[in-house]
C-alpha cells in the first residue's frame, strides 16, 4: 500500500528522478484557505453594510455569512483531519470532520429558521455518530502493524513474481539457444548429408529417391523447429535488444513497416520479451487482416515505462477479444503492465501496450 501524500501535496503527482516527468505546481491549501476566508469576509461585510443602510427588519446577512462559513468550516477541518498520521485513522479523522462540519450546520439552520419543538439536528448527528463507530470497527481491525505487515507481503509477492518470470524468460532463451546451436543446426547437417547420399544413387532411382524424400522430411523439421524457436525468442533479441529485433520483424514482414525507437538503455529481458511478442502479434494480424496496408511500430522508454505502439491503416474491425490479443493482454498484464486494442471499423487498428520500467 502506498503512503498517502499530505493535502498540500494532492496535486504535486508523484515524484520523480532527472528522468521522470516535470514536477507540477504544488496545491498551496494554506494560501487557498487564506483566499477564501478573505472573500467570506468582505462579502459578509458588504452584504451586512447593504443590510444597514436599506434598514432591512429581516436579518438576511446571516445566510450570506453562513454560506462563506460553511466551505471555510469544511476545508479547515479537512485539513486538520489531513494531518493524522496516514491510514485508518486519517480516513476515519477525514469522516468525523465532515461530520461534524454538517451537524454543527444543522443546528445553526436549526436555530436560524426558528422552528423551536423537535431538535432535529439530534437525528441527522446519531447517524453520523453510527456510521463513524461502523468506520471505525471495520478499519480498527487493520491494525498499522497489521497494515505494514500486509504492504510488506505485497511486495514480497511482487519481487518473487517478477524474479520467476525473469527465471522464465530466461529459461525460455536457454530453450531457443539450444534448438538452434544444437537439433536444428544437427537437422541442417543430416539434410546436406542425404543430398548427398542421393546424388551418389543417381543409378539407382528407387534409393534416390528414398534420400529425398528423408531430405524433404528434415527440411519440414527444420523449418518447424525455426517456427517454434522464433515462437520462443528470437537470438537477435538477446544479443542485440528491442530494437533490432523489432527491425528484423519488419525486414520479415509482408506488409512495409516503419519502426521509430527511443531506447537509450535495455530494459529487463522479461520485458523485452513481451514487448518483442506485442509487435510479433501485432504484425501477424496486420499481415493477415489488413493486405496491402501499412504500418508503424514506435517503442519509447523512460525511467518508469516501456510504451509500445503498433499501428496500421488498414479496415480496422479487430476483435480485442480475439486469441492472440487476449494472449498478449495476459502476458502484457502478468508484468503489472496494460494493453489497448483501438479498432474502429474503417479506421485502422492501434495496439498499444505500456509495460513498467522502474526498479
């Protein structure tokens, strides 16, 4: 759980290294306060000037002070309620501010309209009194060190879960690297040899004939496990970065791709990983649904996010529920990261994924 920023700084946003956005302008609550009792009170002044001079018998004034008092009553006791300790006991300190701000009002409307009898004020407080005791018992429970405890285990889930996906990944390229330094490059050889083989039985038609056809089979498994060693991460992922791999895809690519990069430094390789497949997915569908479109893939890196864009101008219409977005939306959304499908029909498809950065 995040600590909660003090009132003056509700506006700030959060903060930032050298590389981060530009900080915004502090929310000066003093000052704001300080306005706003000013402006209560010459209103007050002026309409109770008014009021003497046109020798009014109906004291009316008294609402126009109470219409300044009332916001002023409200941001006094935010403030003073802002200024508890965070957690329960601020959000409870925020309600039983603003209850009291409205039930001292009620009694002041009580007393201005005259009504004497019935003290119904009392009715409205009783509530206010049950709902601030309910607050109270449920948030009670979640002691701080209850609260700590939980933020702790949190983050603990955090780490654990982005460190097995980095074992993943990792694993995963171990995988690639083996399929195709070691069965596929063994696949490669055996296919030379039964060439080979077959041009020394070019008497024998029959036995050449069964080379070829093992050739022709060690070719389809060559391309298959370059499938699916492509499918898994491709070398140039590892070796060289985002970047260069999202080039390969577009030099691959049936459709004319425009790649723009902004990396200055390579991110976790959890992270390229999925980013790598973002575009992967996002090509294929332009290359399958959009023939003839073009389209622009844009990578841009801060201190805090990767932000990957891939956009076509193709028919549009793509379903964001379909299996390979939804694939990518659960790989995306494992790394705490989103993804956006924009598809309207006749407007082309942007897809566009930000995945976090920061340490």
């Amino acid at each position: 759980m995040h600590a909660e920023a003090p009132i003056s700084e509700w506006a700030a946003g959060d903060a930032g290294g050298p590389a981060a956005r530009p900080p915004r302008r502090r929310f000066d609550s003093g000052r704001i306060l300080a306005i706003q009792i000013v402006v209560g009170a010459l209103a007050g002044f002026a309409t109770t000037a008014v009021w003497g001079i046109t020798g009014g018998e109906f004291v009316w004034p008294v609402w126009v002070w109470l219409g300044f008092a009332i916001p002023i009553a409200f941001h006094m006791a935010i403030r003073w309620a802002w200024a508890r300790p965070p957690g329960y006991r601020r959000r409870i300190a925020v309600q039983a501010a603003i209850s009291g701000v409205l039930f001292v009002t009620e009694i002041v409307v009580w007393a201005l309209t005259g009504q004497g009898g019935t003290f119904w004020p009392l009715y409205s407080g009783t509530g206010y009194l049950v709902l601030l005791g309910l607050h109270a018992a449920i948030w009670g429970r979640l002691s701080p060190e209850r609260e700590a405890a939980l933020s702790a285990r949190v983050d603990q889930l955090t780490r654990t879960r982005r460190g097995a996906l980095d074992v993943q990944a990792a694993e995963l390229r171990r995988i690639e690297r083996d399929l195709h330094d070691g069965a596929q490059a063994r696949l490669v050889a055996l296919s030379i040899q039964l060439g080979m083989a077959e041009d020394r039985m070019a008497a024998q038609p029959e036995v050449a004939e069964l080379f070829r056809r093992a050739r022709d089979e060690a070719g389809a498994a060559i391309a298959e496990l370059r499938d699916l060693a492509r499918g898994i991460a491709p070398p140039v992922l590892a070796d060289r970065g985002l970047e260069a791999a999202v080039q390969a895809l577009a030099k691959r690519s049936p459709v004319p791709v425009e790649v723009e990069a902004d990396i200055a430094a390579r991110p976790l390789p959890v992270i390229e990983t999925a980013a790598y497949f973002v575009v992967a997915e996002a090509l294929t569908n332009v290359a399958k649904h959009a023939r003839g479109a073009t389209a622009r893939a844009t990578l841009r890196l801060d201190a805090e996010r990767l932000v990957v864009t891939v956009s076509d101008d193709g028919p549009g219409g793509a379903d964001p529920a379909g299996g390979g977005l939804t694939g990518l939306r659960h790989r995306v959304e494992a790394l705490d990261g989103t993804l956006d499908v924009t598809s309207p029909p006749g407007g082309g498809t942007t897809i566009r994924a930000e995945l976090p950065c920061a340490s």
